[in-house]
C-alpha cells in the first residue's frame, strides 16, 4: 500500500530504492506502539499494588497493662495477627541458654529480639514465616510457638528451630511510649 | 473444519444466511458430522461431560454473582443468605461448589485417559498443550473461587497459597504484596480474586475453543492409537456420539446429583463455615480434594523455595509430556510395561492426594516408629509423599524416555477395523456396533 503512496514515480519498482527510509519507518512505528503500549500495561500492573489509604495504615498504640506474665495476646496490626507476649523469667532464661545453639536455622541473640531493658516484653509478628498461619502459643518442642501447618517449632524467643519455616518470627518495628505502652509501626 | 463439507443448506433462509455467514454449515460440519473413529470407548466421554461442567459452572456462577457481595464485612454473610434466603439459592450454590469437584474429578479422567491412549503425541502436541493450560487455569478459577465466601479454610489456604509466591528470592515479597493489594489477605485480595474468578472461566472457555479446533485438525485419537486410513473407519459425530455422548452424561449428572441432593458438604470442610479469623489458623488446614496430590508435593520438601518450585515443576512437566515420551506406539494396548507402569502411576498420584490430607508427622501404618530419616520418622505421611513424589517424576523424566527406547510392542493393528475384522471368532456378535466393549 505504501507503493501507491511513493506512486508517483513513474516506475513503481524504483520506490524501493531507499530502503533504508522506510525501514526507519517501520522501526519508529514498531518502536512508538511498544512504547505506548508498556506505557498503558504499567498502570494496569501498579493498580494492584497497595493503594495510598491502605499504606497509610495507621501505627497502633498497645497497653501492656493487659498481658499477665506468662499471657500473650494478639491484636490485629495491618491485617495480620500482632503477637506481645509476657515471658517469664524461666522462658527469658531458656531462650538466652539457646542464643548459641546449633540448631539456629536464622541466628540472632535474644537479646537482640526486644528492647533494652524489656526482656519480658516480646513483640512479633504472628505469622509463621513459612506460609503464613498463626502459630499458636506455648507448644512445639520448644515452648514458643507451633505451626500447625506444617509443623514449624519456634522457641520462646520466637526463633525458628524445627520445620520447614526458613526465618524466625518477625520483630516489628515499635517503640515504648511509657512504661506500659507501646506503638506498632 | 478440515476436509470437505457435507452441509446441504435446504430452506431457502438457510441458503441466504449460508452465504452470508456460514454459521450453520460450521455447526455441522464441527458437532454432526464431523467423521470421528468408530472404536471410542466411554473414556472418550469426558469431553462433552467436561464441556456440560463448564457451561453449568458459569450459568450457576453468573447467578451465584447476582446474590453474592465481594467484601470482607459481608462475603460470608451474602453465601449464607444465598443458602437461607434467596430463593432456591442453596440449589445454585451446591450445583456450583458440587460442580467444581465434577469438573474436576472429569478433567482428571479425561487427562489419565490421554496418558493412557497416547493422545498427547504427534501430530496432537498443541492439543494436549491447550488441555494443560485450560487444566492450570481450572486449578486458578477454582483456588480464587474457594476463597469468595471468606470462611476460615477460604481465608487461610488464600494466605498459604498467595505465600508459596513468597518462597522466590528477591520478586517474591513485592510479588505477594502486589497480589495481595496491602500487606496481607485482606478486602483488597477479596475484591480482585472475585473479578479475576468471573473472568477467567471464559478464558477457559476460549481456551476450550481452541481445544476443539486444534482437536478437529488431526481428529481424534482413539483406543488403538492407529491413524484413521479410510472412512472405513470413521462414523459421523451425530448421531452415534452425540447419543453415545448423552449417555454418558446421564450417568455421570446421576452421580453430581447424589452429591448436590443427598451429601452436598461432604468434600467441602466444615471450618468454612467459620467466618474467617485472621487471628486463628485452623488446626489442620488442607486445600479441596482436587489440590491434595500438589499440596503433598509441596510438604515432601523440608525447603520452602524447593517445595514451591517441585510442586509447580509437577504441572509444567506435564506440558512437555509430549517431547518426554520416546515410544513410537501411541496406545498402552500394545505397550503392556508402560501400562504397568501407567497404573503405578495413576495409584502414585493417588496416594499424594492421600497424604495431602493428613498430617505431615501423621504415621502410615499403626506400631513401627521411631525410625528415623533426615528430618521424620521413615513410617510418616512426609516419607511416603516422597517415595510416591519421587514416582511421580520419575515416571514422566526417566520411565517414559527410556522405555520408549528399550521395550517391545505388542504388534500395533493396521488399521482401526483390522482387529474386529480379523478376529471374527473372539468377537460377540454386534461387536462392531458397540467395539467399546472390547476396551
Ligand atoms: C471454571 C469454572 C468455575 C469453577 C471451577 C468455579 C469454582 C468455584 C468454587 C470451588 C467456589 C467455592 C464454592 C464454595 O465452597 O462455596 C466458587 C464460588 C463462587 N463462584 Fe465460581 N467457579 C467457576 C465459574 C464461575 C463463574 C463464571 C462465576 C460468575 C461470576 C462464578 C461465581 C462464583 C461466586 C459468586 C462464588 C461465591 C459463592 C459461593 O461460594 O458459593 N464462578 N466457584
Ligand atoms: S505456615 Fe507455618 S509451617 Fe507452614
């Protein structure tokens, strides 16, 4: 069709002399539709991100008052379960008697799991990191947390130490307000 | 669609329209006379009764969408008014969840039925990759539309799944973020999971279209294997497989209506009548039954990103089957070591889907334990997922290439007639008129 376009010279076979032109063309053509076209797919691919009031979630302020030792509770953060458990002195000692144990599939120190100072306090994120469910409190071989899943044994310092989960349980990012409260995220 | 036309437009209004847009002469020539081989056996139902699925789940599906609210705050309150309320609305919501496990117990048959006769080889490759893709986004349509009414097992088998995503090093925590709309399984999830779960039923739909046509290009397979070589062999679809056909879809809607009148829960799981509880996992989560042998794949491997990867490799060898597959001889008839092997195949993936709904520490046989491998007791659900897991590919990667190579045929017929010609002796009288018998 571009032939009867350059149809102006006389001899239609002489139109394509300059091939280089038109090939030019085509490359621009070819070039500015894929263009187009991944210009328009990204917002189609972003929408499905989380939308501005979803990341604007707000942070959430907790009274530690509520948690008798040796209680956790669980308070919705995000859409995900929040674990702020209470440990004792004997859970405290038993998770620091493990900080160099070998079976530390993700090692950290528990010490390093809470705040300075708050070694009662332990603030998690409660889902197994394996595939996400809410591990359930006080069982497993270790007496932190079991995954009924799939079978992950967290110890009482939330690290992982048996199962298939590849990572100990998230520590979140909060502070203390006071001395009996804390904020979440 | 291909060879020659035998449509006769014979009202005058068929004559004008025939030459305008030739729609009836396509129907025609694609559902009745379409020449077919004469020997199919009732194995070769389960297309037409997959086809019916379909069309039963989108019509009950568009209903079910009238009724139904896509929200957190709602979803399940909105099934369970479907059940109670709207009028015959427990109907349209059995039929639909019933009609998903039909589906798929249908699909199952109708691809065991290809590994057996050999469908998936020359000139039938692209045939069998289409039935794969519409068997993957089955497995989508499905897995989203478990998760619309927003029960316990609904909630926490979306998490676990959307998860598996995770298990990829780097793309997998923005993957499941993206997925999830937020930073978990939430409103956002819902809402899209039910937009996608109205669409992708008609991607299966066009998916089934060109099933069909890259069927009607080489015809269809049949039980000997052995190419069509005259019209001898052949019978127009209508009426001997449509009535064929019908037949079998009578029986088969027989057993979908035991389940949607007399046991309609029975292979759905009582937690999803739990409104979902982000804070509480259900003790023992397992997936619908379909899923079960791909989710006691995933559990074999103690490695997270391994037992991802091992579960989807489980569906993607099945699309270069094709490639994997060395024998000559299309039909396990004439290759009686592969059929052993297709049988211990068949009871591999059984299995899976029996572990699949135990406990990963659960114990096969009663006493013995103690025994100890790797990471569990040899006499748990976890070792026996891997023995049959290890079956599984084995039998496509190793058994089927070499076997192709080392064994030897029975003598393969000449021809589709040959075999009930030849052997007038050891064929019932009427054999001819009904030669699924012989199968
Ligand atoms: C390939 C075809 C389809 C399959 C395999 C399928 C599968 C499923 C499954 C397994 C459920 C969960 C049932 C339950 O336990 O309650 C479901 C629910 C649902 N589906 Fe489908 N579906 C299909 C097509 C459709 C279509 C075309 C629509 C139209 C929009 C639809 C609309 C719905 C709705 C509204 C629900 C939620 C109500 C309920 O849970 O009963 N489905 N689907
Ligand atoms: S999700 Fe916790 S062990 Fe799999």
């Amino acid at each position: 069709m571009a032939d009867t376009v350059v149809g102006a010279t006389p001899d239609p076979h002489a139109s394509g002399d300059d091939p280089s032109r038109r090939d030019f063309i085509h490359i621009a053509a070819g070039a500015a539709a894929v263009g187009a076209a991944g210009a328009l797919i990204w917002p189609l691919v972003d929408q499905m991100n989380p939308a501005g009031d979803t990341l604007a979630l707000a942070s959430i302020e907790f009274d530690l008052g509520k948690v008798e030792p040796g209680q956790q509770v669980v308070v919705k953060w995000r859409g995900k379960p929040l674990f702020v458990r209470n440990r004792t002195p004997e859970q405290i000692a038993a998770a620091v008697k493990d900080d160099n144990a070998s079976d530390l599939r993700d090692p950290a120190t528990d010490e390093s799991r809470h705040k300075p100072g708050k070694a009662q306090w332990l603030v998690l994120v409660g889902t197994c990191t394996h595939l996400g469910c809410v591990p359930t409190v006080g069982g497993g071989d270790y007496g932190g947390w079991f995954c009924p899943c799939h079978g992950s044994h967290y110890d009482t310092s939330g690290r992982i130490r048996k199962g298939p989960a590849p990572k100990n349980l998230l520590v979140p990012d909060y502070a203390f307000l006071s001395d009996t409260k804390i904020k979440v995220g | 669609m291909s060879g020659h036309s035998t449509y006769e437009p014979t009202t005058g209004i068929e004559r004008w329209l025939d030459t305008r847009l030739p729609i009836v002469r396509f129907a025609h020539d694609t559902a009745l006379s379409f020449p077919t081989p004469k020997n199919l056996n009732y194995w070769y139902t389960f297309g037409g009764i997959l086809a019916l699925m379909l069309g039963i789940q989108l019509v009950t599906g568009i209903v079910l969408a009238m009724h139904y609210v896509p929200h957190v705050d709602y979803a399940f309150a909105s099934v369970e008014r479907i059940m109670r309320d709207v009028n015959c609305g427990w109907l349209i919501r059995y039929m639909h969840a019933n009609g998903a496990s039909m589906f798929f117990l249908a699909v199952y048959i109708h691809m065991i039925r290809g590994l057996y006769y050999g469908s998936y080889k020359a000139p039938r490759e692209v045939l069998w990759i289409l039935g794969c893709l519409i068997y993957l986004a089955m497995m989508a349509t499905a897995f989203i539309g478990y998760v619309l009414p927003w029960g316990q097992m609904s909630f926490h088998g979306a998490v676990v799944i959307t998860n598996l995503f995770g298990a990829l090093p780097i793309i997998g925590t923005p993957i499941t973020t993206w997925l999830w709309g937020g930073f978990a399984v939430d409103n956002p999830t819902l809402n899209r999971f039910f937009s996608l779960h109205y669409l992708l039923p008609f991607v299966i739909a066009g998916l089934v279209i060109l099933h069909i046509w890259a069927l009607h290009v080489p015809g269809n397979n049949n039980p000997t294997g052995v190419n069509v070589k005259s019209e001898n062999d052949t019978v127009p679809f209508h009426p001997y497989y449509t009535v064929k056909d019908g037949f079998a879809i009578g029986v088969f809607l027989l057993l979908y209506a035991s389940f949607v009148f007399y046991n309609p829960n029975v292979l759905g799981h009582a937690d999803n009548y739990i409104p979902a509880n982000p804070l509480v996992t259900p003790a023992h989560i397992v997936p619908e039954w379909y899923f079960l042998p791909f989710y006691a794949i995933l559990r074999a491997v103690p490695d997270k990103l391994g037992g991802v990867l091992l579960m989807f490799g489980a569906i993607a060898t099945l699309f270069v089957l094709p490639w994997l597959d060395t024998s000559k001889v299309r039909s396990m008839r004439y290759r009686p070591t592969a059929r052993l092997y297709l049988f211990i195949f068949v009871l591999a993936a059984l299995v899976l889907g029996y572990c699949g709904g135990q406990l990963p520490d659960d114990p096969v046989i009663g006493a013995p334990s103690g025994l100890m491998l790797l990471d569990a007791d040899i006499n748990s659900m976890v070792w026996l997922s891997r023995v049959a897991t290890l079956y599984y590919f084995a039998y496509f990667l190793i058994i089927l290439p070499v076997l192709g190579l080392t064994e030897t045929p029975l003598p393969v017929p000449e021809s589709i007639s040959e075999p009930v010609l030849s052997h007038p002796a050891t064929t019932p009288v009427g054999a001819a008129a009904s030669p699924e018998k012989r199968g």
